[in-house]
C-alpha cells in the first residue's frame, strides 16, 4: 500500500534526511588510507547517537536475509555495489567506497548514500575511471529527482535514471533500484532504475521515494552474492558506485530530503 505523508510528516522526515547526510559526511570525512570500515562504522553510529535517532539499518532483516544486519551503515568497496558489512578492512589508496546509510527520528525515516575515492590509486586510469563513474552515477540521480514530479509517472524517473547509466556505457544492476520510504525504510512503491516513460504509477503529492541508481562500470548487470549472505559484488569484478537521496514529491516539484542544511556546507 503506498501512503501519502502530510506537510508536518514530511518535515520530520527532513530531520531524519539531515541526520542521515551528517553521518554521511562525517564518514567521509573520516575515510583516510588505513582506516577500517568497522571505524567508520563508529562515525556513523555516532553522529545518529548524539542527534537523539535510531539507527535505520541497524538489525533489519528483510525474510530474503540469513540474518539481521549487523552494521549502522553498509560499506561496499571497490566491486562490492552494495551492502557490504563494515568489516576490518583497512582502506587502501585509490579504493572506490560507497556509504549507504539510513536514521530514524521520532518515527520517520531518511536514507541515502554517497559514494567516493580514497587517495589516489597508483593507476591513474582507474582513478579517473572511477571519477567518471561517481560523476555519472550522481547525473543519473540527478535526472531522476528532477523527473519526480506531481503528474508524472513512476516510469518517467525509472527511465531519466536509466537513460543517463547506459547513454554511458554503464551496466544497472539487476533486479535493483529504489524504493517509498516513510515510517519503514522500505515501502511501496519499488523504484526500478530503468524504465518506459509514461509508464505505471502516477507521481501525488506527499508521496517520499529513495532514489539510487547503482552503475557499473564494466557494463554488465549481473552480480554475485558473498557468502556473508548481504554483500553484492558485480559479477565480472569491475568497480561500481551507489549514490542516493530521499527525495519527497511536492506540489512545487521534488524536494531532497536528505541534505546538510547550506549553513553546514554540504550538498
């Protein structure tokens, strides 16, 4: 069932956007070569802690899991598209992390995700390889959030998203996209990240989307499962990236719920 959330809901949802984007940026911040994933973890948590939220991904485990998940963010290096465990990895120059991460405050939720490079990888090629595929894969979200608007179809942001990841060369990884959020991370509708324009549900007011395409750079989009039984790594080994915003459809157009306000300088 797909609920349409209220002016003074979606306001609480910003505030669990925000949440989310200051646990994002204080992880980037503090991603240098040598630091763990299970470190960074830590960041997250911390900054989720002191804002008075929950944790969103924190023991969530959906019927299709082996077991809860055991992180507050997933942490997905390299190959790994998406959640990756934050293990004790120590980061390595040039690595290609994508940070997915969600909170909850007083019941209403945001997640989003950024992905970025570490240093500079002893190829250049692959650094800017890696530059051009983050560059793409935030034209791709860009695009999307610029087509949820009131009146359009669900189609129409499955399709801007999916036009810009292949126009590219880029493979979409299979079988995911994004999703409605509100009181759950998850909710109706699913969000492909491809798709026929003026096609499907017809975008409302109140209606929240987490839109996140995920591209890979050696054009395929078929992935493999690690035996952790999360972890998701593109099939033929080649590097991916993840980026995602909450975005909630309003009478004046799509608003993104889950950015630093401009006083605190993050986009």
């Amino acid at each position: 069932m797909i609920e349409l959330k209220t002016t003074d809901e979606i306001e609480l949802m910003r505030h669990a956007g925000e949440i989310t984007a200051a646990a994002l940026s204080a992880v980037r911040s503090a991603a240098h070569v040598g630091v763990r994933l299970d470190e960074l973890d830590a960041v997250a948590a911390g900054v989720i802690a002191d804002a008075g939220a929950e944790a969103l991904f924190l023991g969530y485990r959906p019927r299709t899991a082996p077991s809860p998940y055991p992180g507050v963010a997933c942490i997905s290096v390299n190959d790994a598209v998406v959640h990756g465990i934050p293990g004790r990895y120590s980061l390595e120059p040039g690595d290609l992390v994508s940070v997915d991460c969600g909170a909850r405050y007083r019941g209403w939720s945001g997640d989003a995700a950024v992905s970025f490079i570490v240093g500079e990888h002893p190829d250049p090629r692959v650094t800017r390889s890696d530059q051009a595929l983050i560059a793409t894969t935030q034209a791709a979200l860009d695009a999307g959030i610029a087509a949820a608007r009131p009146g359009a179809r669900l189609g129409d942001v499955a399709h801007a998203i999916g036009e810009v990841g292949r126009a590219a060369g880029y493979g979409l990884m299979e079988g995911h996209g994004g999703h409605g959020i509100g009181r759950e991370m998850h909710e109706d509708p699913h969000v492909p990240n491809e798709g026929r324009p003026g096609r499907g549900l017809r975008l409302r007011p109140g209606l929240v989307l987490a839109l996140e395409p995920m591209l890979i750079t050696g054009g395929t989009d078929a992935y493999d499962e690690d035996p952790d039984g999360w972890t998701l790594r593109t099939a033929d080994g080649t590097r991916a990236a993840h980026i995602e915003h909450t975005v909630a459809v309003t009478e004046h157009g799509p608003e993104v719920l889950t950015r630093l306000p401009a006083a605190q300088g993050a986009r």
